[in-house]
C-alpha cells in the first residue's frame, strides 16, 4: 500500500443466514465505492462452496475466491474458500490450508485482526448474520487500531441468527449498528472521513503543537469533571486517535466543534470516554504489573499450602477471559515446578455472557498474543489453523460464570482477587459498594490485584498496600466478624441482617446534643446511642453496669457487650423501636451485679430524630430499680408471705434464663452449622458450574456444527433454486420441441418423454416407469426393440428413416442414442424420432426436378438431331443450321432464366430478333399489350421469329438498307372456355416486291407446321407489293393457377 | 431393307414437338412405313386409334400437358403393339410401363426401325 493511496478493506464476517445478509449487502454496493471486500464465512471444511457464483449474480463488482499472494484491489471482492484460513499483509492475502480434518471455528477474529493491523484506520469489519460470537475478538482488534466496526441490526431486515451481530454490539466496540441495506449507504457516507485522522494527528507531527492544542486541554478538563477520569497522562497520539474517530462519527470538522457538542450533548462524554477505554486485553497486558504479579503474588498463594488445600481466585469482569488466562498460566507455570501443589480454581465471571462464550472457547487471533512469550506460546498454547488455543492445563483451570459484581451475592474465601480496569467504569457510588464486598470475598490476608488506574480509594481501613505502584493490596483483618454485604432488596439492609461495619459513622453530633437534651430530662440515666443495626455510636457514663467488653476481637456492637441477662430483652426492646419507631421499654429486668447482687433494671429505647447522615439511631437508656426501695414502697401494698415467696419463683426464674441462654447460644451453633452447611452448597454449587462450564463448551461445539450446517444448507438451498430453475428450463423446453424424444433407462423402462411422443406411441404420463415395449407403437418401425438393446450394448448411434413406404404418414428419423451418466457409463437409451415429412418431400420434388431436367435435356438434343437432319437435307447450309440453333439457344435461354415459367411476349420478340437489328435499331417496331407465354408457345414463337427474320433479310425488308418490320400483337379473350386468342402480325415495309411463296422454301414449311401443330394456331401470309406479312392465331391456354 | 417386317405397315406416330414429329415421320418413311399422324396431342392419338387401322405406335412418353398413359391402355385394348419413346430413366416411368419396350431419346434411325421391326417379330 506504500506505493498507492491507500484504500479501506471492508471484511465481512457472515455465517447461518448469511447468505441472504450478504445479497442484500452488495446488492446495494455501488460499484465506484472505491473498497476492497473480503468474505470470511464459516465453510464445512470438505465443500465446494458456490457463494462466488451466488454473489456474482447480485454485484456488478468483480467476485474472486481468494488465492494465496492475491493483491487486494479496490472495488473487488474476495471470498474465502473451504478448507483455508485467510489473512492479509503487504496488501495481499495469505491463505494458509488447513489440514482435513480441522477447521478454522473462529476465521473471523483471525481476519480481522490481520486486518486491523494491516490497514489500521482503514480497515473496516462488518458482521452479519451468524450464531456463536466469532468477530468479537476481532471488531476489538480494528477498534484498538482506529478502524469503523459495523454490526447488522436488529430492526429493518432482521439477521436470520442474531448471535454474531448481538455479540458485536454487546461488546460496546460497534460504530453503527443498522440494517444491512444501509451498511453500504454508511460505508459511503464515512468514505470521506476514514483515513482523514491519520492526516490529523499522523504524519509524526507532535500532538503538542498542534494549533488546537488548547481544545485539547479543554477536552480533558471535560473528562475530568463529567467521567472524572484524568488523561492526561495519556499516550497523546492514541488519545487524539479516538476522539477524533468520535468527532468522525458525529461529523465535525475542529475539535473546538467537539468540545462545545461535549458540553451539548450528555450522552457523548460518556460515549468519548468508553472509547478512550478500549484496550485490546491482550495477554498480560501492562507486563510490568504482571511481573510484580509473579514475583509477589504467586508465591504468596502457594505459601504453606498442601495439595489437600485449594488456591481459590476470583476475576470479576474478565469479559473475553485474556487476564484470566494470564493468571492461570503464571499459576500453572508455579504449580509446575513444585509437586504436592495444591488445586487452583480460577473463577471469572462477567455480566456478559456473549462476551464469556468468547473466553470459554478460549481461541484467540494471533494479533492479541503479542505479550506471551515464544515459550509459553509453545508450552500453553495449541495453534490451531491460524488462532491460538489455550491449553487444556491451564484451561481446566478456570471456570466462566455470568455474575454481577454489584447484584449478585459474591464468592467468598478467596485467596486471590484479580479486578483489573473494572472500577474505573464504576461511579462513585458503585465503586463504595463494590470494595466492600470485594473485601468480603477474600479471606483475612487475601490479595487483591486491581488496574493501573484505580485505587482502593476511602477504604484503606479494608486494604493495606503490597506494591502499590502495581497496585497488589492485602485485605485486612478489620477484627469484624466478616458479614455479607445486603444484596437483596434493592441495596436496602434490612434490620439485624446485616451489620455493616462501614457505616460505623463518627457522625450524629446533632444527635446527640437533642439526645442530651432529653437526659436531662430524664435525669440523666446511663445510655447508649446505637443505630439501627445495635453499633453503638455514643456511651454515656456509668454504662460498665450494663456492658462489659465480650470475649474475641472489639465489638462495638451493643448486644454483643450488653450483659448476658440484658441481652434477650435489649434485642426484642430494639427491634420493636426499630420497626414502630416508638418508644420501647422492657421493666423490671433482673441481672446479676457485681458480688452476686441481683439488681434489676428497666430498658428504655427510644428512636431519635435522623442525623446528618439521614439514617436513624436510638437512645438506649437504663433505668436502675431500686429493689428494696421498691420492696419497702411496696411493702404496703404486698404481703410479706408472698415477698418470702418470692425466693423460689426467682430462683426458677433464673433457671429458666440460663436455660433461654442455652438454647440461644445452641442455636448460634446451630446457624454456625448452617453456614459451614451453606459453604458446602457454595463450593456445590461450584462444582455444578464447572459442570455447566463443559456443557457450554458441547453447546458451542454443537452450535458450530449446527453453523455449518446451516450455510451448507443455504448453499444447498440456492443450489436447489438453480437446479429448478434449469428444470423448468428443460420442462419448458421439451414442452415446446416438437421432437419427439423418449428417455429409456437401463432396463428399457420409460424414464421421462417429451410431449411429442404422444403422437408416435400410445402413452399417457402414467406410463413412465413402464418398459417401452409394452406401448403399442404406430410407427412402422419393427426392429426398435432390437436396435435399442444394440444401443445399450454397444454404445454406437443408430440412425433409421422410418415409415418411408407407408404413404400418406409423416416420415421420421429415428436415432438411438446412449445416455451416458456423469461418468461416462451407459446408463440407458435416448430415443429421438425427428419428423422429417417435409424433407423427404423436397427430396421427392428434386427427384422429380433431376427426371425432368433429364427429360428435356434428352428431348432438346433430339431436336437439335431433327433441326440437323431436316436443314441438312433440304438447304445444305451448315450457316442456316448454325442460325437455327442459336434461335433455339436464345429460346431456352430465355426460358432458362424464367426457370422454364412463364415469359413476357415482347421479351420473346427482343430475344429472338435480337441478332437482326443493332440495339435500339428504327428498322424495328414492336407494340402490343403485356402478355405471358408458357413456355412451349415460347419456344414455338422464338423459331416462327426466327425463320420470319430469316427470310426477311434473304428475301425481304432486311435485304436493303431502308426496309423496317414492325411486330404487334394483341390478345382476346373468349368468353367460353376461358380461352384467349394471341394475334401477332409481322408486316416487312421498305424491302423489295415479295417474292414468290414457293421461293420461300423450308422456313416457311417450318412455321407452318410449328403454328398449327406445336401451337394449334393457325397462319395467314400475305405477299404484297410493299413487303410480305403475317399473321399468327394463337389460342392460349389459361394458365394454370 | 428389302424384305423388312415394317414395310408397308401402319404406324402411328404420338409426339407433341413438331420438329421431332417431323423427323420420326422422315425416318418411317424412309423405312416403308405408312405414317398415321403425326398427332401432337393425347385426344388427337385417341381420336386416329379410333378412325385408322393401326399395326403399331410409336408414343413420346411425355406430351406437352399429360403423359401418354391413356394412349397406351387405349392401343394395349386393342392389342396394338406400341413402342414407348422418352427422355426420362427407365427408372422415373410408373411400374406398369417399366417393362415395356422402351426407347431412350434421342434415338437414330436405324434404331427406331429396328426397334419396331423387333416388336412386330416377337409377335408374329
């Protein structure tokens, strides 16, 4: 492309349904567009694929199949042939072969990301129609290099299998996602503005100097209030690349122009700072991190473990699974090299499950393994026709599942947790809510291994830094009983589920000034202020009375410290404030003091106005009872039997507490149990997803198998479509011949016929299948069954005239033919009975023509031979002999070029006195009517002029210089029998006296005998003083119509 | 020719050229016969086989609008001996004239004579 302007090369990944995607695709390509398509489908390795002639009857672009070394061409379109991979570099195609039995399951991603590399912003990926994700991998590809993605859409005409393009645009990487009639419109509409960015930001001139270099500035400070996300510390050219593919989108020309539409529009920051985002995650991308990584990480997770342990690691939003396999494979290579490892499980999980599909197939373009090294490569990977597959070791690793980090419950006990570039798409909010139960899932002392641009943020309480500069953080033991976070009911805790640790807010000074407010009220009784999950916010004084610090890690939690007897009440007590909201108060409790004193004590709870931070707390008062004043102020009213009573009823009292106690502390056992009950059913549950995970692989195994199918099947389809279309080609065909054709297959049985046959053969349509000798034939025809079963023998054509002796019937030609199958073997007989009446009747006509031609040529000569005998004879002149025949030469001349028709009188009288005048001669008058002459009286006239002439210049007009003749006729015509009567008249003028009739000889004598018997005329001969003259009768026949 | 079968017999001459007509009639006379005709046409034949005792014919195959069929059946009736003279193939005549006597034209003389002497021989 160096030598060129560069062009963009469209590649078009299509699969099930696609065919009919990519018709209506290039049926709407204009042929000037100036693009190079490249086709990848998936092919059933073993086909030959017709989609080249499918295509080339819906483009008036030249479809090639592609072929190794091809130079790509604008304007063109390459489709990738069965049983190959294709890429592209140095702007030809590399087809590799792939070995039988392989095939490519993800050609599209191999394309693409050849394509993106090659071309950078001027390649172009489209996908169509299609199950499964491939293209996923490789629309990310083109996107990281600047290039245009479209995706076919939903509405308009729908894609037959929405896979391939939902997958597309789930991944966010999609630049438009239409209908695929508009694909062309929007290629052409962007024609202009691809490439336009390497002339901006390219041509190695620094972006700093740029004239905009202040919009620039503008820019970020955008990002960094609307995202709040600082780029500055971007790599500036990658940076100025995206948005300017952005400002392309949108159309404007200057950045000024895109930082106002920034500013405009609310969704485009958004959109900007998604794109600013696109990484290719490829393999142990950020290699720095990740040899920290190694170093560090690895071999604290396989610290002090056996092989009866489990390494478990998490990978929250490992979206194609790139990082996931980049973890598994640093463990694997650890777990290598020491035996009695213990077993790792990598769970990575996503909230899309298109873009999981892609990292469960664990096959990836070569463009994405830049990162690992040539001995990985070679120890973890498999190449499988052009992609990289991950091996089994490292992929039986690993376990996909669908989960949301921010909805889902989370995993827990995790020694390891890998959340690179995932925060930063977080808000704040989300980000409060997700390090918690980050913090959750892993157990006391677990890593957690987050992206280069994210922080644990407020929650350095959770973590404490490893390395931060590759951001490896420990969880800490925050001495809270790790609870999880309240995932239900739309993130509203509900009371004493949870107790959240995070929200042990030093905040509610105002609670308590309105709180000390009502103490002095209350004369001042000791109390606590707790909120609503029971954490104790304020203590007064002289609580030690009521509280002693619990056993185990520092609790702040009021029923944990509240002494056991308090504690039964002091839960009931608040939770009825809790939920009524209203003063709650449990008298007369009865707790062991200090000194074995039993002292008794009234609980007061009451809900306080909500503090600064809106969330509700309450005042726990306890008011001491007196319980001597109260015996001797109730000495008056109670007996002292019943105070001496009281004794044992105490003491049963007491009994049944600790027996309360009892159970309430069995059945914290008990919910211990549950838990560790609860556990199994996680790591269960685990085990089912693995299970699940092979299911998943079948299923996409099967539904690439089904892929396959499908596009043989459209193939198959269009095939069918040509086949019938060429059928009725040939129904119409031999419903038009009028040849007679029957097809007999090996066992002379009727396989089809023509409709012609009918008329030779007793046949209806029932008859096929029928052998063809039991049809009665009416054709006279009685070796056929002899000469068919040559045929079949032989193979050699046999050519028949039949029904040549049966007059009246129509003639035919039979020929018996071998039907030849594909491969050459007779497989039957094609008879052919071609009607051929008209032909033998022309051959009778021309046998006719040769009998007559020979008749009048014998019949001339004999005149000739009586013509030589009578002038021979009687004038002994060889001159009037030789005059003579030319007189008949000229007749048959005449007649000739009439082809022995009818001729004109007048021609007749030129032709024969031709010889005795000079052209245009005043000697000669001719007048009379047009009349036409058969060719006998022709014949006769031509001798008569001739011998008249003859005499004339012998004896008459024509012996001077002066003398003329003049020729008329006329004819009339007789009413009777349709007869007419031709009168001609010679009349000689200007010559001498006419001599003596018997001095006129022969001639004479022979026009004589001409007119009355040739022509069964009469004639008159008048010898006057002026000349001799003539007249001839001539009765003529009608002619015949 | 002194002693020959044809002198003095009756032929009848059918052929519709006149020139030809002419000739046949010079060569029968040289040969003794008495000519019958010379008629140019299938009526005028019929009309002479009618009214004139005939001892043999000499027919043109071909006349100028019909063939001389009906001259044939007309003298084969009267069992006159008759020669049949044409310029077509033997094989373009119908069947039932192929194997009758038949002159190929042009025809000389001596030829003609000696055809007719051959038919009045074979049957006497």
């Amino acid at each position: 492309m160096a030598s060129e302007s560069p062009f963009p090369i469209v590649g078009i990944g299509a699969s099930a349904g696609g065919l009919r995607a990519l018709e209506q695709f290039f049926e709407t390509v204009t042929a000037d567009l100036g693009m190079a398509f490249v086709i990848i489908t998936h092919l059933a390795p073993d086909r030959e694929s017709f989609l080249t002639d499918i295509l080339a009857r819906h483009t008036s672009l030249t479809v090639h199949v592609a072929s190794d070394g091809q130079k790509v061409e604008p304007n063109s379109v390459y489709v990738l042939p069965p049983n190959a991979s294709l890429t592209i570099s140095g702007g030809a195609l590399r087809l590799r072969q792939i070995e039988h039995g392989h095939s490519e399951r993800s050609p599209v991603d191999v394309f693409f990301s050849s394509l993106a590399q090659e071309c950078g912003e001027y390649a172009v990926g489209i996908v169509l129609s299609g199950s499964g994700s491939d293209g996923v991998l490789g629309i990310k590809a083109i996107k990281e290099q600047g290039g245009l993605v479209l995706a076919q859409s939903s509405d308009g005409t729908q894609p037959s299998f929405s896979g391939m393009p939902d997958s597309a645009i789930a991944s966010g990487l999609v630049d438009f996602a239409v209908p695929v009639e508009d694909m062309a419109a929007k290629l052409a509409e962007n024609r202009q503005s691809i490439g336009l960015v390497d002339a901006l930001a390219g041509n190695g001139a620094p972006v700093g100097d740029h004239p905009d270099a202040k919009s620039i500035e503008m820019l970020y400070a955008v990002l960094r209030t609307q995202m709040g996300h600082d780029f500055s510390g971007y790599k500036k050219r990658t940076f100025i690349r995206r948005v300017h593919r952005r400002m392309q989108i949108n159309h404007c020309d200057t950045l000024k122009g895109y930082v106002d539409l920034l500013q405009r529009d609310h969704e485009e920051p958004a959109r900007l700072f998604r794109d600013l985002l696109i990484n290719v995650t490829s393999f142990f991308r950020d290699a720095e991190a990740f040899d920290a990584f190694e170093k560090i990480v690895v071999p604290r997770l396989f610290e002090r473990r056996g092989a009866a342990d489990t390494v478990r690691v998490w990978v929250p939003g490992c979206s194609t699974g790139e990082e996931v396999y980049s973890i598994a494979i640093l463990l694997r290579e650890h777990m290598d090299k020491s035996t009695g490892s213990p077993r790792v499980t990598v769970f990575a999980t996503d909230i899309d499950e298109r873009a999981l599909s892609v990292a469960r197939a664990a096959r990836y373009p070569p463009a994405l393994m830049k990162g690992v090294s040539p001995e990985r490569r070679e120890r973890y990977f498999t190449n499988h026709s052009g992609s990289f597959v991950v091996a089994k070791a490292v992929r039986d690793l690993c376990v996909f599942s669908v989960h949301s980090v921010l909805r889902d419950p989370p995993f827990s006990r995790m020694d390891l947790i890998s959340c690179r570039n995932l925060l930063i798409y977080f808000g704040a909010d989300a980000q409060r809510q997700a390090l918690p139960t980050l913090h959750y899932a892993l157990r006391p002392g677990g890593l957690l291994f987050l992206g280069k641009a994210e922080t644990i943020g407020r929650f350095s309480e959770m973590f404490a830094p490893v390395d931060k500069a590759n951001c490896i953080f420990q969880s800490r033991d925050t001495g809270v009983p790790a609870r999880m976070p309240a995932f239900i009911n739309g993130l509203r805790p509900a009371p004493f589920l949870s107790h959240r640790a995070d929200h042990i807010a030093p905040g509610g000074m105002g609670a308590r000034q309105s709180a000390e407010a009502r103490i002095a009220d209350r004369f001042g009784p000791p109390h606590v202020i707790v909120n609503e999950d029971g954490d104790i916010l304020h203590y007064s004084a002289r609580t030690a009375k009521y509280l002693e610090a619990p056993y185990g890690v520092p609790s702040r939690q009021l029923l944990t410290s509240a002494r056991k007897e308090l504690r039964l009440d002091l839960r009931s007590a608040l939770r009825e404030a809790v939920e009524t909201r209203r003063v709650a108060t449990r008298d007369n409790i009865a707790f062991e003091s200090a000194g074995d004193h039993v002292e008794h004590v009234s609980l007061t709870i009451e809900p306080l106005p909500e503090g600064m931070d809106g969330r509700p707390s309450f005042l726990v008062a306890f008011e001491e009872k007196d319980v001597s004043q109260d015996r001797s102020g109730d000495l008056s009213k109670v007996v002292q039997p019943e105070t001496l009573a009281t004794s044992p009823v105490e003491a049963e009292l007491r009994d049944t507490r600790e027996r309360l106690q009892g159970t309430i502390e069995e059945y914290e056992t008990a919910l211990e149990e549950l838990k560790s009950a609860n556990e199994e059913l996680v790591s269960l549950n685990e085990e089912f997803q693995s299970s699940n995970e092979e299911l998943e692989s079948t299923k996409e195994e099967l539904q690439s198998l089904n892929e396959e199918l499908q596009t043989v099947n459209q193939e198959l389809w269009a095939k069918v479509e040509d086949l019938d279309r060429a059928n009725s080609d040939l129904t119409n065909l031999f419903a038009s011949t009028n040849v007679a054709t029957i097809f007999l297959d090996r066992d002379l049985v009727i396989r089809s016929f023509t409709p012609a046959v009918t008329s030779l053969f007793n046949i209806i349509a029932t008859d096929k299948g029928r052998p063809l000798g039991d049809l009665a034939i009416k054709l006279d025809y009685p070796e056929l069954q002899d000469d068919i079963k040559s045929v079949m023998r032989t193979g050699t054509l046999i050519e028949r005239r039949v029904n040549q002796m049966v007059a009246g019937t129509p003639h035919f030609l039979s020929r018996l033919t071998a039907y030849r199958n594909t491969e050459g073997k007779i497989d039957g007989v094609v008879a052919t009975f071609v009607d051929v009446t008209s032909l033998a009747r022309s051959e009778e006509r021309q046998r006719t023509l040769v009998a007559e031609l020979n008749h009048r040529v014998k019949n001339i000569i004999t005149v000739i031979l009586a013509l030589a005998k009578q002038t021979l004879t009687r004038t002994q002149g060889s001159e009037a002999l030789m005059t003579r025949l030319y007189a008949l030469a000229r007749s048959h001349e005449l007649l000739a070029r009439e082809s022995y028709g009818a001729v004109s009188l007048e021609e007749v009288v030129r032709q024969a006195l031709a010889p005795y005048f000079s052209e245009g001669s005043q000697r000669l008058t001719l007048s009379g009517p047009a009349v036409a002459l058969p060719p006998k009286v022709a014949m006769g006239f031509g001798m008569i002029l001739d011998e008249l002439a003859t005499n004339a210049v012998k004896y008459g007009a024509l012996s001077n210089s002066s003398g003329n003749v003049s020729v008329d006729w006329s004819s009339m015509d007789s009413p009777e029998d349709r007869a007419s009567t031709l009168t001609l008249r010679w009349r000689e003028d200007g010559g001498p006296r006419a001599a003596d009739p018997k001095k006129r000889g022969f001639g004479l004598t022979l026009i004589d005998r001409e007119v009355s018997y040739g022509l069964a005329g009469s004639a008159a001969y008048d010898f006057g003083e002026t000349g001799f003259s003539g007249t001839f009768k001539i009765p003529l026949k009608p002619r015949p119509e | 020719m002194a002693s020959s079968t044809i002198q003095g017999k009756r032929v009848l001459i059918v052929e519709d050229e006149s020139i030809i007509a002419m000739m046949l009639e010079c060569e029968l006379n040289d040969g003794g016969c008495e000519v019958i005709g010379p008629a140019p046409s299938v009526e005028d034949a019929l009309r002479l086989i009618d009214t004139e005792p005939l001892d043999c014919a000499l027919l043109d195959y071909r006349l100028a609008d019909e063939t001389s069929g009906r001259i044939a059946s007309a003298l084969a009736e009267r069992n006159i001996l008759f020669l049949m003279m044409t310029g077509h193939c033997a094989g373009d005549l119908p069947l039932e004239l192929r194997d009758k006597t038949l002159l190929q034209k042009p025809v000389t003389g001596k030829a003609l004579r000696a055809a007719l002497e051959w038919i009045l021989n074979s049957a006497a």
